[in-house]
C-alpha cells in the first residue's frame, strides 16, 4: 500500500525533515539506507541542523567504478551533503569499496550486514527510467548486492555530480535487501520526475520499471512535491 504525500515544493524538505526526525526520536538506533544525488541534498541540509543521527547505522545505497576520492563517488556526495555537517556522526556507516579486490566478496559482505539487523528505512532517489539506487530495468525483484553496468542516462549523470572521470559500472544493494526494508520512503521532486512518478504508480508493476515494484511492499511512503505529482492520474 502506497502512502502518496504531496507536498508545495517550497516545504517539500522541512516535511520530509519533520517527519524523519520524529522517527529518529522513536528509535534513535534506526538501521537507514540512504541515497546521494540531487534529490535528497535540501533535505540533508535541514536534517544536519537536527543532527539525532549520533546511534543510527548508515548504509550507503550504491557506489559508483570511480577512483577513490573522486567527488562524483556517493561516498564523497554523503559526506559532503550531509555527514560532514552533522553536530555529531552515526555510530556506523556502511559504504561498498569499487576497489576491493574480490567485489563479489565484497557485495556479499554488504549484504550479510544488512541481514544481521535488517534495514529499519529505505529513504530512496529514483531516475527518470525509474531506477532504483542503480538497479536499472529489468533487474530481478529478488536480487542481491551486486556488481552492475549502468543505463547511459545513469552515466551522463556523473557529471552532474562533479566527478572527474567516468565509468560504465557500479555496485547497489539490490532490490532483494531493498523490497525487505521495514520501512520505505520514496523522494520525488521536480517536473522532470512527473512522467517517471506516474508510470510507477499507475502502470503496470514490472520490472522494467523498479520504482513500480515498491506497489508490492507496506509500510512505503512516496514524498512527491507538487511539481513532481503533476502528471498524476
């Protein structure tokens, strides 16, 4: 069951950050995925001046094939969106290492991290081919952390992010560990997103487009401002 919030654009972050850090209040141990991009970064910014992440475990939704330090990877984004201006840190960060030398071992490393305590809240992005973290279509329900290759418009997006170089793979928790989450919320904003929002919550649900397979879970909440629900039917 979809919760749809539809929000003005203007408070759009503040009720995200409201709702969010009344949630941390109840448990302030919360396990979070969290995301990096554009989308989240407004509320990031009013979440960092509530700080109540000091207990929490972070895992890191995805990792792009860059070069460590390279300020388009979404470890350099989480930091400097949000960690770096927390009044205090969580107490665990979980990122997948793009070098480590065996990265299936890596990926089943992640995934046996989430197992141990499960993901409490999923706070998710999703593209304009509906993807979610860099599960692109046609990605499996079921499927695990794992190495991926990514949709051209997922690359093109690096550049938006500042990196400076470019690759043509990542790796993401799949939507298996993704789908199990207690809890979900998706963040929508923009026109750009209006087409996309409304294909996953009124089209078929198909792996073709992922954002449409949160229809198949409870407990998800879509946090769309006005610009984004504009094509809604």
């Amino acid at each position: 069951m979809i919760d749809l919030r539809v929000i003005a654009d203007a408070s759009w972050p503040s009720a995200i950050a409201d709702e969010w850090a009344r949630r941390l209040e109840r448990d302030p141990a919360l396990r979070m995925c969290l995301p990096t991009g554009s989308t989240p970064v407004p509320v990031y910014e009013d979440m960092s001046e509530r700080g109540g992440f000091a207990d929490t475990t972070i895992f890191l939704l995805d990792e792009f094939g860059l070069p460590s330090g390279d300020p388009g990877r979404c470890d350099a984004m989480l930091e400097r969106d949000l960690l770096s201006r927390l009044p205090e840190r969580p107490a665990q960060v979980e990122m997948l290492d793009p070098q480590a030398k065996d990265l299936q071992a890596e990926c089943r490393r992640f995934d046996q991290a989430i197992a141990d305590g499960g993901l409490g809240l999923s706070l998710l992005g999703f593209g304009r081919n509906g993807h979610l973290g860099m599960n692109e279509p046609g990605s499996d329900v079921d499927s695990p952390t794992r190495v991926v290759n990514l949709a051209q418009e997922t690359i093109e997006g690096l550049r938006r992010y500042g990196a400076d170089t470019t690759t043509t793979w990542g790796m993401t928790i799949g939507l298996g560990p993704l789908l199990a989450s207690s809890e979900i919320w998706l963040l929508v904003s923009g026109e750009r997103k209006a087409t996309i929002l409304d294909r996953a919550l009124n089209g078929p649900v198909s792996p073709s487009v992922p954002a449409s397979l949160l229809r198949t879970c409870d407990r998800v909440t879509v946090w769309a401002d006005e610009s984004a629900a504009s094509h809604l039917r």
